[in-house]
C-alpha cells in the first residue's frame, strides 16, 4: 500500500468493564425525586439521596469557574469540616440534594443564606449532621431559590420515606434535568472479595445531567456515584480525581464552563465488602469499573448536547504521553468548525488538522488530578502540545483523508457515512505511545436558537 491510501487507524476503544445504562440504587441508599415548585413547567426539580445507618465516605471535584454557585460553597465548606485533611475535596456525607431549575449562582451572601437555610432543614429531617450535607443546583444563574418551598419539599419527602429501589434512583436522574432531552444513568457491576475471601458482587452507578455549558476542566455537568463498596475518603479521592480527567474534563459542548459543575461519589460500605486499600488490585478493578461508569455519562451528555444531533469521539494515538494525547483530542471537539463541518457531514479534514495544531495541555489542576506530581503539572499545564505536520494522520469514519500529506479519497460517499448518530475521527501524532479520547458534538441552529431564549 502506498504512502498515500494509508491503512485506516485502529479504533483504540478503551479496555473497560461493560455498562448498562441503567439506574441502580446500591445498597446503603434511599432516594427520591420529587417537585418543589422550582421549574414554571411543574416537572420534577428535587432531589434527595440519604445515607443509611452511619455517613458514608464521599469523594467530590466541582468546578473551576472563579464565580462557583452557592452550593458548590457550601458543599466544599462542609466537606472540609467533617474531613480537614481533605481541602474540601473529600470527607463524609450523610444526606444529599439537587434542586434544578435555580443555579443559585452569582446571588452573593443571600444566595449562600439560602443554601445553608436548605442544609438546616435537609439535616434535620434526615437525622444527620448539618456538616454531613451536600448540595448541587441547576438551572439559571442570578436567580434565588424558593426555599420555603424546597424545605416543604424536603420535610414531607423525608416524613414519608425515600425509597430503596432502582426507579427511585431513576426518579434523581429525572429530577436533575433542565434542558436535557432524556435522563442519564449507567452501572457497572464487579465481584470484590469480604474480609474473608469470599466473593460479594458490588456496584458503582451514577445519574448525571448536563448538555448545555459544557467544556473541559470539569465541564458543565451534575453527577451523583454511588456504590456499596467500603473504603476510606482519601482512598475515594485518589481513585475519582485520575478518573474525571480521562472523562468529564474530555467533553465539550459549547466552550463555556459552568458556576455549578460537581461530581459526588459517595460509597455507603453496605455491601460488605473488604475495605478497598491504596493501590491494591480491588481498587485498582473498582477504580475500572468506575471509569467505565463515569465515560458511559460522560458520552450520554456529549450525545444530548444542546440542539445535538451527532455525537464526536476524538481518539489520540501516537502522543508523547497520554496528557499531549487528551490534549489533542480536546481541541479537536471543542473546534467549533469541526463541529459545524459534522453537522454539514462534511469531510473537511483540514479543521481536523488546525484543531489539532492549535491543542494546549490541561492546566495544572486538572493535571494534578490525572496523576501529576506537583513540579509536572506546573511545567506542564496549559503548554503547546508538539506537532510535526509530517507524521500527522488523520482517519474519518475510518476512512484515511490525510497522512503527512492530503490522501485521495471519495468525499461524497465519506460524507454519508458521516451522516450517522456518532462520528469517529482518529489522530495519530507519530512521536509516542500517549494515548486519549474526547467527547462532543455538532453545532447546530437549534442551539443558538434554544440559548438565545433560556431565560426568557
């Protein structure tokens, strides 16, 4: 085969445990979504998960954005009260909520009264401490929440009972969204051994919301992870942080990044499983398991993104290391002409090529979280990523369209294998074994119509 009609790149999917896309309510967990009166429409805007028994280890990442939402604030607080070690990045958690349809962002200390007036009521009625509540919200920036409404809410969910069953985890995925068309969730299951050796099956399984505002370091997105397994906060936060930043900080829809972005992974220990440990195998098998979770939802929100119709996975190969490969692979499906050139299906490599050129690495927090060592992560955060133009290859729905020059090809039937619910587009750099994916979507007249409207 000649240097011109390369053989197409290989898919490179990642090696990961297979996901249902389905909510599962681990053991340890009760769980409602009902409606508060937040939203105009009356849809459901409330959503509550409380721990059974004694709080449960929970590890979070929120957002970067410089003006984070109340209930990010509050949320960190809380999580450095029951945890200092932990910065606000880790610690326990005995109940939890969501309200959507309220950002409850940029509403200055009012705004933060009313999220701890809802941590008050939340605490009380779940019989935990005010310190063991978190909080997540969506919806419109600069508008106050109608508490008095919400605690209502809350006491009398809480007085009649959350549930224990998978359509009441169900019930939070539904609650969580605003301008998503379809929930999201996914579960995976593995075997860990009991204190004795014995096998226990547990779960991991999240519901998430988020299409709209949605870029790298943490995108715009609200998730709760919850699982059965039993290990401590700290062990928690070094398996999610590597996590997020091969998923979540790999998704873009819009280029804007959220007030509001959280992740919570809570673990009840319920399922009686041996304590997961640090760099054990269990934990190097859950932590899988938990990856495989967290990209099922993270390319279930790139596929609904706003006015979406085509779902965009960027695979990297040949990279230096894996964080030039991510790197790449983001500037790809953030390029809003790429994304305009998948919505037209039309196969116009050359923004590909551009996107890629233009690629700098994450910044130092989110390279931190990937497994970083802090003087790295510092040389290396938001630096160019090296290209040679001559080893650059570029294959579109498996079709090679450059390689170190432009390689013949039929536009017209390429074009309408792009016509498709996904498009895969695979870059090799030709200098390394780094390998990385992202997820996005096209850019479509739907989405400059539905945000030229949301808040009127």
């Amino acid at each position: 085969m000649s240097q011109h009609s390369p053989r197409p790149l290989e898919h490179l999917a990642p090696d990961l445990p297979p996901v249902e896309e389905v909510a599962h309510l681990p053991r340890g967990f009760r769980a409602a979504g009902t409606r508060a009166g937040i939203k105009s429409t009356g849809d459901a805007d409330l959503a509550l998960i409380v721990v059974e028994g004694a709080p449960a280890a929970v590890a979070a990442t929120f957002t970067t954005n410089r003006v984070p939402a109340a209930p990010v604030r509050l949320s960190q607080e809380h999580l450095e009260a029951s945890a200092p070690d932990g910065a606000g990045r880790y610690g326990y958690v005995g109940a939890m909520l969501s309200t959507s349809g309220c950002a409850n962002a940029a509403t200055g200390p009012d705004g933060l009264a009313d999220q701890r007036a809802l941590a008050e009521v939340l605490a009380q009625a779940a019989g935990t401490e005010v310190s063991h509540t978190l909080a997540m919200s969506t919806g419109l920036i600069g508008t106050r929440l109608p508490v008095e409404r919400i605690a209502a809410a809350i006491r009398a969910t809480l007085a009649d009972g959350l549930g224990q069953s998978d359509a009441d985890l169900a019930a939070v995925a539904e609650a969580l969204r605003t301008t998503d068309s379809r929930a999201k969730a996914a579960t995976a299951r593995l075997t860990l051994p009991d204190p004795t050796g014995a096998p226990v099956t547990v779960s991991v399984s999240g519901v998430a919301k988020g299409v709209g505002m949605i870029h790298p370091n943490m995108a715009t997105m609200l998730c709760f992870m919850l699982t059965d397994v039993a290990a401590a906060p700290g062990v928690l936060h070094r398996l999610l942080q590597p996590v997020v930043a091969r998923t979540w900080d790999q998704i873009s829809v819009d280029g804007d990044q959220s007030t509001n972005d959280t992740v919570l992974l809570a673990a009840s220990g319920a399922s009686g499983a041996a304590a997961l440990e640090t760099d054990s195998d269990d934990a190097r098998r859950f932590a899988r398991a938990l990856e495989a979770v967290a990209r099922s939802l993270a390319r279930q929100q790139a596929a609904d993104g706003e006015g979406a119709t085509t779902l965009i996975n960027c695979r990297v190969s040949g990279a230096p290391d894996d964080v030039d490969a991510r790197a790449v692979a983001r500037a790809v499906v953030a390029s809003s002409l790429v994304k305009a050139a998948v919505h037209g299906a039309d196969p116009n490599w050359g923004r590909m090529a551009a996107a890629a050129g233009n690629a700098v690495t994450a910044p130092y927090e989110v390279l931190r979280g990937a497994g970083l060592d802090e003087e790295a992560a510092r040389a290396r955060g938001g630096r160019a990523v090296p290209i040679t133009a001559e080893r650059l290859r570029i294959d579109i729905q498996g079709t090679p369209v450059f390689a170190g020059s432009p390689v013949p090809f039929e536009a017209a039937a390429l074009s309408e294998r792009m016509r498709a619910s996904e498009v895969l587009i695979r870059i090799d750099l030709g200098q390394g074994d780094g390998q990385g994916e992202a997820f996005g979507c096209d850019l479509t007249e739907a989405y400059v119509i539905e945000n030229s409207e949301y808040s009127t």
